[in-house]
C-alpha cells in the first residue's frame, strides 16, 4: 500500500497568454516515493515543478503540502516551505564564479544557520554521497557535465530536504553517466528516505528510478502506475510514447 500524499494537487489550471499549459492537473505525491512525470517537451513539465515549489501561482487549483494549501501561503510560509525542497535544475544552474564548495554551501549559508565549521563539514558529506569528495575548491568551469550534475544533485540535498524535485536529471549525459545519476536518485531516495519528483522524457532512466510513473500531456496527468503496469497498459497514448513511435494518437509535430 502506498503511503500517506505530501503533496496533493488539485484542478491545477494555469496559461500563458493565449496558451493554456496546464488544464486541470490532479496528482498525488506519496511520502518516500520516485515519482516520474514524463511528457513530450513542451508540455509543461517544469511549468508543473515551479507551482509545486510556490515559483508560480496558479490560475486555478490548490496544491497542498503535508496538508496545508501553499497557493495561499504568503512569502514568508513559502520561503519556510521552499527549506523543504532540494531542487535539480535543468542545466544544474551553478555560479561560474564559485567554487565547487561555494556553490554547494550556498543554501545553508543562506538559510542554516549553521558557523563556518560545520558547513564545510556537511558540504564535504553531500559531496561524498554524490562521488566528488576533494572537489571543493574546482570551479564548474573545469567539470564535466556529469560532475555539473552532481555538484548540483550535492546542493539539491544540502539543506536534508523532504522532497527533491529533478528536472531532466540526465538530459545531454551520455548513457553512462545517466546511469551514474540514476544510481545517485535511488540511493539518495532509499539512504534519506527523500521523496523525489523526477521530471524526464528519457524512458529508459524513468524506468530505472521510478516507484510510480505519472503522464502528463495536453495539460493534465492522463496515466498514472508503476513501471511493470506501464509496460503492459493498453493506453495508446502512453504506449506511444514509451515506445518512441512517430505514429499512433500524439501528432508528432
Ligand atoms: N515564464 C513563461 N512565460 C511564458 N510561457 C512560458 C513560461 N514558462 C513556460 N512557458 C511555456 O509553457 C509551455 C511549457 O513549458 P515547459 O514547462 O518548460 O515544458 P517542458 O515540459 O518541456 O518542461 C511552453 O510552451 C513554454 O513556452
Ligand atoms: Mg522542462
């Protein structure tokens, strides 16, 4: 049985300008799960994640957060709920100009608290979790763009947030790398106990992580199951997709 939802979405309405992106999204996120949402580009998957993390205000609907409705929440709650959230962005959005340790440090100087000592310590255990224990003082100009994804993946978890929400984890890493990420969601998933959001269109890695696979297309989620019932549902639209075929219900244009 799964457990209790962290986050409950409801009838989440939003467009931009003439387009209406998302057009009634209803998902639930249970604690502890990998939870993958995949969708062609441009459906409005990181749309999706930046009202999950209070960014963007809805049109219409709720999202709940361990109960509570943050679209009413006023910044000051959103800022103390964002403390949460451990964020992958598209492109692992580090600061060019800081070091490796700097950038990773970055929330919990910000948000923690916590004196010099102590930050250089936890900064070194999240670089350890992620493989690039001695990397503090290496600028992102001098990784690859593996090693980007996991300085990254290091800041996302600094802060021992409850949900990390990942937007194409392994988009443009090769196939090894990929899986060098994948392993990293899943152990980060099992060894913390972290609630993950993974927002992919690469199937293979969607498989390789998810507890539960969630499909959103033409603004709203339209399947929803574990990976074994995707693989044997007889959804078109889902098949399709998964399958990469030009053919079938989605236009390919
Ligand atoms: N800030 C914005 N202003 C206007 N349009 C936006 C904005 N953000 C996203 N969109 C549009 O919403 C649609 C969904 O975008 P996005 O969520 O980025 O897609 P993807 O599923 O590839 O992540 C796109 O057509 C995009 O152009
Ligand atoms: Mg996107």
């Amino acid at each position: 049985m799964r457990n209790e939802p962290i986050i409950e979405i409801r009838n989440l309405r939003r467009r931009f300008g003439p387009q209406q992106v998302l057009s009634g999204v209803d998902l639930d996120i249970a604690h502890g799960e990998t939870l993958v949402i995949m969708g062609r580009s441009g459906c409005g998957k990181s749309v999706l994640l930046k009202h999950i993390t209070g960014l963007f205000k809805p049109d219409e609907g709720r999202i709940f957060f361990e109960g509570e409705d943050i679209t009413q929440f006023s910044r000051k709650k959103l800022f103390q709920m964002r403390m949460h959230f451990g964020m992958l962005f598209q492109g692992s959005a580090l600061f060019d100009s800081m070091t490796v340790e700097e950038n990773v440090a970055l929330p919990l100087v910000k948000h923690s608290g916590k004196n010099e000592d102590e930050i250089r310590e936890t900064v070194a255990d999240k670089l350890r979790i992620v493989g690039l224990e001695g990397a503090q003082d290496r600028y992102p100009s001098e990784l690859s763009g593996g090693m980007k994804k996991r300085v990254g993946l290091a800041r996302a978890v600094v802060m021992d947030p409850k949900v990390v929400l990942y937007d194409e984890p392994t988009t443009g890493l090769d196939p090894i790398m990929s899986d060098v990420i994948n392993n990293l969601i899943r152990d980060l998933q099992t060894g913390l106990n972290i609630t993950s959001v993974v927002v992919t269109h690469d199937i293979g890695s969607a498989y390789k992580i998810a507890t539960r696979l969630a499909m959103l297309h033409e603004g709203r989620i339209i399947y929803e199951g574990t990976p074994e019932e995707i693989r044997g549902t007889d959804n078109e639209i889902v098949r399709q997709f998964v399958e990469g075929r030009a053919d079938g219900p989605i236009g390919a244009f």
